[in-house]
C-alpha cells in the first residue's frame, strides 16, 4: 500500500483546511506539518461530512488520551481526558491541548481514516499530533484521539480546523488504496 498524494492545503491565517473525500480510497491519511496558531493556546479539531460541507455534524464515538514532558525534566505525565472524549456525540472531535504560538512551536501528526465511502459499516478514525503546549511552558505534548464516526452514510467531506483563531502550516491528504 502505497499513499498517493491527493491534495495540498498551505495554510496563511486560515482557520482550517477542508478536504473532499470520494469512493476512489477506502484508506485516507492527512499530514499535519508545521501547524502553528496565530493566537496562544488554541486546539486542532477534525470533522466530517455526509452533505458536500453543508453541515458538519457527524455523530461519532472516541477517547482521548495525551502524554507531555517539560523540557527541564521536571514534570511528565500521562493523562486519559474523559471530558474530550465524545460518546455517541455530533460536533467538532479536539485533537490537541493548547498548542503555543512562540516562534519554536508547532503542531506536527496524522490523522487516518478509513473506509469513508462504505454504506454498511462505521468509519474509523484516529490520530496522532505532537506540539509544543501553550503559555510558555516549554513542554511535548503527544496526544492521540481514536474511534468512529458513527454513520452509513458517505463521508464526503473531512475538515481539519483550529479551534477559535487562524493558524498557518500545511496539511496533505495522501488516499491509500
């Protein structure tokens, strides 16, 4: 399995990028490179759609869970985040913690999803994004989000955002065949 590179988004103060999904790829891997938000602590958030983009609202089941480590090797920790989590819930999945804004920070990971075209079965989604944390305190955090989109219906169209500012970076989505 080979990806192929289906699109590019550059993003330049944008809020995010959207992406549109076809039956040509049951496999969808979306590179987050250098993803910084204009404004300190904002998050990444993902989303799909059944309606061209209309309406972002696809039920969906995930967990939530992120490690950190501050550079000076004071404090780390692992964290399960229930109240990211989304059970049985419509709206935007979070993705990151507070990503820093300082010339040194960005976000970098993937997002997988899989199968968005089949009308049987639900759509498994999960990622992985890596990002210096907000508000100066110097740490890794490496989060990971998993679970499914709980639809029959298409996928049509998959959105990836920062959550109340603009951001720059780019992101690529590769189908994998």
């Amino acid at each position: 399995m080979i990806p192929t590179l289906v699109s590019t988004v550059t993003l330049d103060d944008d809020t995010g990028a959207e992406f549109t999904l076809n039956s040509d790829y049951d496999h969808y891997m979306f590179v987050i490179i250098d993803f910084n938000p204009g404004t300190d602590d904002k998050y990444m958030r993902f989303n799909a759609s059944t309606d061209g983009g209309s309406n972002y609202d696809q039920t969906k089941t995930t967990t939530y869970f992120h490690a950190n480590h501050n550079e000076s090797g004071s404090s780390s920790n692992l964290n399960y985040e229930t109240g990211r989590d989304m059970p049985e819930q419509p709206g935007a999945q979070q993705i990151t913690d507070g990503i820093g804004n300082e010339a040194d920070s960005s976000a970098n990971g993937i997002i997988h999803l899989y199968n968005p075209s089949n009308t049987t079965y639900t759509k498994n989604v999960f990622s992985r994004i890596v990002h210096m944390d907000a508000g100066g305190t110097t740490a890794v955090v490496d989060t990971h989000v998993g679970g499914y989109f709980n639809v029959t219906n298409d996928l049509d169209k998959f959105i990836i955002q920062i959550y109340g500012g603009n951001a720059t970076g780019v992101i690529q989505m590769y189908g994998i065949a």
